[in-house]
C-alpha cells in the first residue's frame, strides 16, 4: 500500500466519497479528528457505514486509546475492516489485549481467527524505544509514527531536512524488518497544499526504508502515490537484473553496465517489482 487517506469518523458524507480519492487505504479516524462529546456517535456511524462495504475492502479505523478504543475496537469488527490503527501505542501488554478482544469479536462476526490487523501508531519516547516489542506484538502488520505528537513530547522542532528524526525514523525501519513486517508508512504532513515539499519529504523518506505515506487531503494522494510506483525504467531494470542473476544460477552476475552484482542487490530489484505488481 502506497497511501493511506484519513478521514474524520464523524464527517459519514465524507465516508463513502473517500473511497473514490485514490488512496490504497482509508483510515477513519474516531480519535484525534472526533471531538470528546462526538466519539460514540460517531462510532455508531462508522460501524453501520463499514457494514455497507464489501468484505476485504482496504479500510482502517483508528481507534482511541484505552477502554475507549476496546469499544472502538469491538465496534467496528466486521468482514470489510482492514485493520486497526492504535492511537498513542505503547506497550505490547495494550497490543495483546486489544488482540484477544478482537480474537473473540472475529469469532462472532463470522471471521477467520487474526483476519484483523493492528497498525500501531508510534506517538511517545517510550513507543519508539518499545518499537522492536510493538512490531512483533500480536497482530502487528506494520507501524507508523505520530511525529507531531513525538516531536512536542521530545522537545523536537524540525529544520528543512528533518534530521531531526532521522534516528527515530531509523529505529522504527531497522525494528519492522527485524520483526518481518511490512515497512513503516510514513506520517502525514499538515501542509497540504505545499506538494512540491510533499514530493521531497516522500522520496527522503523512500530512500530511508519507508514505503508508503498517510495523507490528510486528497490532493496529496497522486504525489505520494507516485513516488512509491516503480517507475517503466526501474521496472525494466529490475527485470534485467533478476534475469541475469538467475541466468547465472543464483550466483554471482554483472548488470547492465558491468558491475558485479550479488543476491542483496538481487533482492532489491525484486522488491521493486512486487512494488510495480509485477510477480
């Protein structure tokens, strides 16, 4: 998935009309774009509107922390529920939990055992050093981290190249690989209409190990989208190198321009493929 496009639970015209945007993923949010006196309505209205869909469709909720996001949680599961986005994850003891109230609610939806899967959201100093414990948690597919939220608690206020969290950005890649998930998704950023800057944070980001970005605006899908489809040349590329190397019989070949090439470079051009959906 390239892009993940938030939508506000408590906004049900927007629901339907998100789908159509061009976003892989959705992610409805019932936590931070809810204010308090709303959350258990629009729970209510984000749970009929899932069981409108088809089973299988990409969607996310993000839920809140706490008794609030067991109720969320428990709300929300049914056949078209992709998975759950947890707010302000810290703990692998939250993750478990949340996983066995969903193990029973799967149960009496009608679903397989662990259909439904967690994306916890990275928001404290104490998530990010946990990060290698939450991504081999129960459940965990991948995770992503709330910069705005980590920045204010750490103090952090970023320069033009944000390196101010490039060891943070670091730690939760090298923690998804060790743990075997899907790469991180990369944060939203707020300025939505600055898409040139989009275009240059997501690349940053790319180059870094992050595959993929959560969007606030529609008008941010196509940048981010862009950056994370494999273009005609890499794909032609890609396909060479893989061609060549098993040519060789799994050994040691030369590319294109006659460089030695060994099956770590191999396994780049065929991430690169599965990114293009080439099998």
């Amino acid at each position: 998935m390239r892009s993940f496009l938030y939508v506000p639970g408590n906004r049900p015209p927007k629901l339907s009309s998100a789908l159509s945007r061009g976003a892989d993923a959705l992610i409805v949010d019932l936590e931070d774009a809810v204010p308090p006196a709303e959350k258990s309505s629009a729970r209510d209205d984000v749970a009929r509107w899932l069981r409108t869909l088809d089973a299988g469709s990409s969607v996310y909720v993000r839920i809140n922390p706490a008794e609030t996001g067991i109720a969320d949680a428990l709300a929300v599961v049914c056949p078209a529920l992709r998975g759950l986005m947890v707010a302000k994850a810290s703990t692998v003891a939250q993750l478990s939990e949340i996983s066995a109230c969903l193990d029973r609610a799967e149960v009496g939806a009608g679903l397989h055992r662990r259909s439904i899967d967690l994306i916890p959201l990275l928001e404290t100093a104490q998530a990010i050093l946990s990060a290698p414990a939450l991504a081999a948690a129960p459940r965990v597919s991948r995770l992503q981290i709330g910069e705005a939220d980590l920045a204010a608690e750490i103090g952090v206020t970023l320069g033009e190249d944000e390196r101010e969290l490039l060891h943070v950005r670091s730690m939760v890649v090298l923690a998804s690989s060790a743990a075997g998930i899907e790469p991180p998704a990369a944060a939203v950023t707020t300025d939505f209409r600055d898409l040139d800057r989009l275009r240059h944070t997501t690349l940053a980001l790319k180059r870094l190990g992050f595959r993929g970005r959560a969007c606030i605006h529609p008008a941010q899908i196509p940048v981010v989208n862009e950056v994370f489809t494999p273009s005609s040349s890499e794909l032609e590329a890609a396909r060479d190198l893989v061609s060549r190397f098993e040519a060789a019989g799994g050994g040691v070949c030369l590319d294109a321009n006659g460089r030695m090439v060994d099956l770590a470079v191999v396994r780049d051009a065929r991430r690169t493929l599965r990114d293009g959906g080439v099998s």
